[in-house]
C-alpha cells in the first residue's frame, strides 16, 4: 500500500512524470481489472452514472498528464461515493 501512496503523491505533485506502468496499478486497485487493455488504451469501469469509465493512454512509457489528473478526479469522486 505504501508504493500506491507514492505514486498517489507523484500523482499530485507531477502530472507529467507519472509512469504508465504505476497509474495502471492505481486503476486497477481502484476500479478494478480494464474491460481493455491489450492496445496502448486501458479503459476501466466507475460504478457512477453519467460517463462511467476510466480512459488511460500510454504515451511513450509515460501517462497522459491531462489522465492523470481525469484518474485524480475519479479517485476522489470514488471515495466521496463510497461514504
């Protein structure tokens, strides 16, 4: 838990170094195993209503910094719908 932490703050503090390989292991601790994962897109489900997915891109080993910030936003709507 304490490496999804660390890439939880690198997150916050620097949307553009985050690796694709360790926002895919926040996704997945969050919403679970991707619906697609086999082409440079992994895509996850959110259990809310409206647009109810998760959409990152692997770009060149590096997460989008735009997704990053999408995948924040979900993290913290997540846990305000989970109380």
């Amino acid at each position: 838990m304490s490496d999804l932490n660390k890439v939880l703050s690198q997150m916050k503090t620097n949307a553009k170094g985050v690796r694709f390989s360790d926002i895919q292991k926040v996704c997945k601790h969050y919403f679970g195993k991707p619906r697609q994962g086999s082409s440079s897109h992994c895509i996850y489900k959110t259990p809310w209503i409206g647009n109810p997915r998760i959409n990152i891109q692997n770009n060149k080993g590096k997460a989008k910094p735009y997704q990053v910030k999408q995948v924040l936003i979900a993290i913290n709507k997540l846990e305000a719908y989970n109380e």
